[in-house]
C-alpha cells in the first residue's frame, strides 16, 4: 500500500529518496514485477521451444560472470579477502553457467538438422 503512497511522499517531502524503507518498497515492487511478467512470458511459450530459451538465456546469464569478475578483481590495501575468494568461486560457476548454455545449444540444434545418408 504505501508503495502507492510513494510519489506523494517524495513530492511533499515526507521520505526522503534515501530512506531504507523507501528504498526497500521500491527494490520490492521491482522484484515482484519482475517475477509476474517473467511467470507470465515462460508459461505463454510453447512446450517446444522451451529448450531453445532455456540454453539461450543461460549463456545470456554468462553476464554475471562480469559481476563476479569486478568481485574477484577488487583486491583491497588488505590483501586478497573472502570477498575476493568468493568473486572467484562466481566466475568458475559463471563460466560453467555459459559453457553449459552453449553446449545445450548445440545438441539441441544438432537435433533439427537433417540426418546425412
């Protein structure tokens, strides 16, 4: 409800734009919308084309490997940390994320291509 409230708060000046809850009700509204239009574009596909997005958006997720690649990078004057440790661990899941895309991929075109006699 107050997510509806939330442009009048921030016009008459009653939240700030840096308050947590302020900005815990919009990362939410934005996490909720993004689960209801993504429910509603995966059930709207057809059963047959599933595998083709499914390989498709895991090497688009292959994005995340640039994340975690900032992550691991971002050694302090302190050293090489847990967080440092952790980037790591992201890029090798990452990198098996968007090999495995790919390789789905492949067997799954390598289905529609005629047979060679």
């Amino acid at each position: 409800m107050t997510a509806v409230f939330l442009p009048v708060l921030l016009a008459t000046g009653l939240a700030s734009p840096e308050d947590p809850a302020v900005k815990f009700i919009r990362l939410l509204t934005v996490f909720l919308l993004a689960m209801w239009v993504g429910f509603e574009v995966i059930t709207k596909v057809p059963q047959r084309l599933h595998t083709p997005l499914t390989s498709g958006s895991n090497a688009i997720s292959g994005i995340t490997a640039v994340g975690a690649l900032v992550a691991a990078g971002g050694v302090t004057a302190a050293g090489f940390g847990f967080g440092n440790l952790l980037g790591l661990v992201a890029v090798v899941f990452a990198m098996i994320n968007v090999a495995g895309g790919f390789v789905v991929t492949y067997r799954m075109l390598q289905m529609f291509n005629p047979k060679k006699k």
